[in-house]
C-alpha cells in the first residue's frame, strides 16, 4: 500500500505529539482535526489508513478505545529494507546487475 504525504504527516504529528504507546482515539481525532484542520470524518479515515500502513494498532480495554503509535522512523525504515530486499530478488531472479553495457567497438 501506498504511502500518501497526508498520512505520513499525520504519523509523525501523532508521534511527535504522544510518542510511542497507547493513546485514546478520541485524542488522536481531536489532535488529527485541530492540528491538521481536517473533518472528522477525514481523521477516521486516517486513523483507518495508518493502521492499515503499520503506523498504528489498535487496543480495546475497559475504558476505551485505544491506538497503540508506532515510531514512524521504524515503519519507514521496515518498508525500505523490504524493498531492496525485493529489488535483490529481483536482481538475482534476472542476472541483471543493473549496470550498463559498455560499447565498445
């Protein structure tokens, strides 16, 4: 899944707001629309889209209704490596080094 500037400024609002660990939903909405001037209905949807990208889980207690933020540096650093992982795969699969040809006569 695509990773969108909106939600990727919304992940490192939230973490640089509340930091790693739990935090209750109703202060994420409130935070996504004051901060980022957003509608509610457009927070959930980011809500839903970060937990969607790995950015944030969800966690029911008791008292609520929680999400648990993860370090954006972290998510981003976990698509990176799973990347060039893929891109090697890909290398190997082909023989390919992705170096060009000299061409000389």
């Amino acid at each position: 899944m695509k990773v969108r500037r909106r939600e990727l400024a919304a992940a490192i609002l939230l973490f640089k707001l509340y930091g790693a660990g739990r935090v209750n939903v109703g202060l994420v909405l409130d935070a996504l629309g004051g901060e980022m001037g957003v509608a509610r209905r457009t927070a959930i949807n980011i809500v839903k889209r970060l937990r969607k990208l790995g950015f944030l889980t969800f966690w029911k207690s008791d008292s609520g209704l929680y999400v648990e933020l993860k370090d954006p540096c972290l998510v981003l650093e976990g698509y990176a490596m799973s990347y060039i992982e893929s891109r090697r795969g890909r290398v190997l699969r082909t023989g390919k080094s992705g170096r060009m040809r000299s061409t000389r006569a």
